[in-house]
C-alpha cells in the first residue's frame, strides 16, 4: 500500500497512521477497534456514531458522524457510542395537539440560554436553537419541520449548557404534529382498507415467491405516482 496516503490520527490519545480516503468509522476498525456500540445503519441516517474530535493544536471541539466523516491528519477522536439523555415517558393517547403539551413535559425548554450551540453541534445542520425555541412558544409543526432530518444522535444535547435534550423534544413535536396536525392522505386511508379486505393477498403471495432479479426488474418498472 502507497505509505504516502497513510495519516495519523490520535484514538483516545493514541497515535495510529491509517489510510486517508478512511471514514472515522473505518479507520477505527483499521485501527484495530471493534465497533459493537457506536455503529448502526453506516449510511448517515440512524445516529448512532456520534463521534467528537479537535485537531491538533486546535482547541475547539469539533462534531461528525463516524460514518459519513474523512479522517484528517492529526484528528485526536472519541467516540459517543450513547448519552444518557432525558426522555420523558408519556401515554400518547391522552396528548393532543396542543403546543403546551411540549413545555409540560420538558420543563426544561425555559433555561434554553439561547448561546445556538446546539445548533453548531448538529452534523445534519440543524436549525436546533430555532426549533428548541419553536417548541417553547408551542408551534408543534414548525419544531417538527425544523427538525425533520433529526438522526437523533445525541450531540445536541452533549453540548447544551442548559441541560436540554433537543433530539427528544422536537421527536415528540414530529409526533404530535404527524398525529394530530398532518393532513391526512386520502390514498393511504384507501390502501389500507383494500389491505385489511384481502384484496392484496394474492398478489403479495406472488411477489414473495419471485426470484429477486424479477422483483428487481418490476419494481424498477413500477408506475411511479406524479
Ligand atoms: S452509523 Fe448510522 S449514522 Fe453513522
């Protein structure tokens, strides 16, 4: 292997050179790591490898998911594999869509000291401050728009010098917004009752028992709505 492409980064303070074109994620594992927490979908979407890091030299701390980051020479890393977050219990049945319902159950939405942190620690680059203070206000459907693309991954709430857990207050807004406040689709209410009459029985027995080419054949061939 071309020694010219190795770097070295800095695991828990301790210097491995690994190839550059490595993800974080990967050049752990180069590194001899085994990722067992701390990984999950490898394809930026479930938030499971939070990871921190500096550079040498740097004070600043810096964020990234494992998974979708290039190592840089001398990234001195850690890895996050979870953080005790809040998460408050709740019986959805008996919530409704009234914005207040957030502030009763995170309190703590009041002490937000407003310093955006959160949102400069967001790797999807989140507008975290805007949609922590879209919850305070009760606007349910802007705190859930804001905070659509949220992989949950905690470091939000890592570096939130108000002790707020941002990720699992806009997931009750996208819940209470996606129960109550979503329109609703004419199409899927349709499907669903053909589906609980049976009449996609017969052909889901059929597409069950293709070869896998034949279903990838059709299912690219699908009509696709406008
Ligand atoms: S492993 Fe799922 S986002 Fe990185």
């Amino acid at each position: 292997m071309d020694q010219s492409k190795f770097i070295d980064i800095f695991i828990m303070d301790k210097r491995y050179a690994v190839p550059a074109s490595l993800t974080i994620m990967r050049a752990f594992e180069y590194a001899g790591y085994k990722m067992i927490r701390g990984a999950g979908c490898r394809g930026g979407f479930c938030g499971a490898c939070a990871t921190v890091y500096r550079m040498t030299g740097d004070n600043r701390l810096n964020v990234a998911l494992a998974c979708q980051t290039v190592v840089r020479d001398g990234m001195r890393l850690a890895q996050i594999p979870s953080f005790p977050a809040n998460k408050m219990r709740y019986d959805f049945a008996t919530l409704d869509a009234d914005g207040a319902r957030l502030l009763e159950l995170y309190p703590e939405l009041g002490l937000c000291k407003g310093c955006n942190t959160c949102t400069k620690a967001c790797p999807q680059e989140l507008e975290v401050m805007e949609y922590v203070g879209a919850a305070l206000r009760g606007d349910v459907a802007r705190a859930a728009d804001l905070s659509f693309d949220c992989i949950a991954c905690g470091l939000c709430t890592a570096r939130c010098i108000g002790e707020l857990t941002p990720y699992n207050i806009a997931l009750l807004a996208r819940r209470l917004y996606g129960a109550y406040l979503a329109p609703r689709s004419p199409h899927l209410a349709k499907r669903v009752v053909e589906i609980s009459a049976g009449k996609w029985d017969a052909p889901m027995k059929e597409w069950k028992a293709l070869p896998l080419d034949e279903l990838k054949r059709r299912y690219n061939a699908r009509e696709i709505e406008k």
